[in-house]
C-alpha cells in the first residue's frame, strides 16, 4: 500500500482530489488529502501564509495519519507546495505528481498581479472574480458540457474565505524559484497537464519534464487547469499506472 498526499490548489478544497482519491483507496492507497490553511474547513491565520507555512501543516497532517513517507501531488498552488514539501522535507517524499504548476517564481508584474488579487478578494469577496475565471479553470466547453463539473468548480471557489485566499496569494508572490531543487528530485516524478490549460500550459509541464531526471510527462487532451475533474478516467488511469510501477 502506497500513501499518497494530495494538495489542491488555489481558490479550492481537498474535493478538488475526489475523483482521484476514490479510486486511489478502491485501489487499495492511503489517501491524505487535507484543507489547505485558509481553504474549506481550516480556518485562516494572518495576512500572509508562506508555502514554508503550507508545507510545515502538511508534514503534521501525514504525521497525523501515522504516515512518515508518501507520494506528495499537487495541482497548481497546490502542485509548488509539493515542490516546497520537498524541498523542506525530501526524506518524506516517496515521489511526486506535479499537475499544471510551474517551478518559476514571480517576476515583479506577477507579484503586483498576486497582491492586487488578494486586495480585491477582501474588499469585493470571491464571487465576481470566480465568475470571471470559471471558463479558464476549465475549459470553456466544458462549463457547457458537464454543468456538474462546472459547479462543482464553482461551489469551491464560493466557499473559499477572502482572507485565507488572500494570505496565500500574498504567500505565492513570495516564492522561491523551484527548478534548482527540481534537479536535484532523485525519486519517481509524474508530471500531468491539460493540453488547453491557459494558466501553466503545456510548456511548463514540459520544463519540470526537463528539469527533474526520469519524470514522466502525460497531457490529458480536451483538459484544461483542472484535468482531475474534466478527464477523471484519464488522470486516474495515470495515475495508478504511476503509483503500480517498479519504483
């Protein structure tokens, strides 16, 4: 039995996994897959909350579950907490799964963008922005075509408080560069990305590709930010493939 750890991203809540982890424990895995500070049920502490901070909470929720080593995943903020869980903790990490995410900090446009962002989440809350968004969390066609999807996406986002969206916001502006320790991962690396993300697209998948030796690289087509959702049977098969290999 492989422990795996699953992180979701940004504005969400670990139901952002649910496809993957029901099949991952049908499939016989210890899943984890905790709230992120300030997402869903954990409530949000301060004005700034550093991946360092992400990562430490993490290390507690495996420590929680009685899991010293495990599998760490994670999709967008979630898939650069994976890349700051390991660069805390490498001895904890079994392997990693890197889903549309990228290594490279922000540049001072980013940064501006992430402070501005976490400005107008407190003052205007998360719902015009969420609708904004919604058709490039995934893709437009498929706000048409799996309405279920589309409100799922949707319902997250909502329920998403201000402040803890924004301290993480504040916290991303402020990573580090990740592409020097993504050279040094010497364990089993699945790197996933949808084939119409406009966030990290298929370039940035390509890079950690590149960067972290031996990984393996899968594009889920008709995906886009969020491919777990949008193309379950795709993501999972890849996924437990990844997790039944000869490590």
């Amino acid at each position: 039995m492989t422990a795996i750890l699953l992180i979701h991203g940004h504005p969400f809540d670990h139901t952002l996994w649910d496809p993957q982890a029901e099949a991952l424990r049908a499939a016989g895995h210890q899943v984890v897959a905790p709230d992120l500070r300030g997402y869903g049920s954990a409530p949000a502490t301060g004005d700034v909350t550093l991946f360092a901070e992400f990562a430490a909470d993490l290390a507690a929720h495996l420590d929680a579950a009685g899991v010293h080593r495990a599998v760490v995943g994670g999709v967008s903020m979630g898939g650069q907490i994976a890349m700051e869980f390991h660069r805390q903790y490498p001895d904890r990490v079994a392997g990693l799964v890197l889903a549309d995410t990228s290594p490279i900090p922000e540049d001072e446009a980013g940064r501006a963008g992430r402070y501005q962002l976490a400005d107008r989440l407190l003052a205007e809350g998360v719902a015009g922005w969420a609708d904004e968004v919604l058709g490039k969390m995934i893709t437009p066609y498929h706000v048409v075509e799996k309405p279920d999807v589309a409100a799922h996406v949707r319902r997250m986002m909502l329920a998403t408080s201000p402040q803890g969206a924004a301290a993480a916001l504040r916290g991303r502006a402020q990573r580090p560069d990740y592409r020097p320790t993504l050279s040094e991962v010497r364990v089993p690396t699945l790197v996933l990305v949808g084939a119409e993300d406009p966030y990290t697209p298929v370039a940035d998948a390509e890079l950690i590709h590149k960067l972290v030796p031996g990984s393996e690289l899968v594009v889920v087509d008709r995906a886009g930010h969020l491919p777990g959702l949008e193309q379950p049977a795709a993501v999972n098969a890849a996924l437990l493939r990844f997790l039944g290999a000869e490590w």
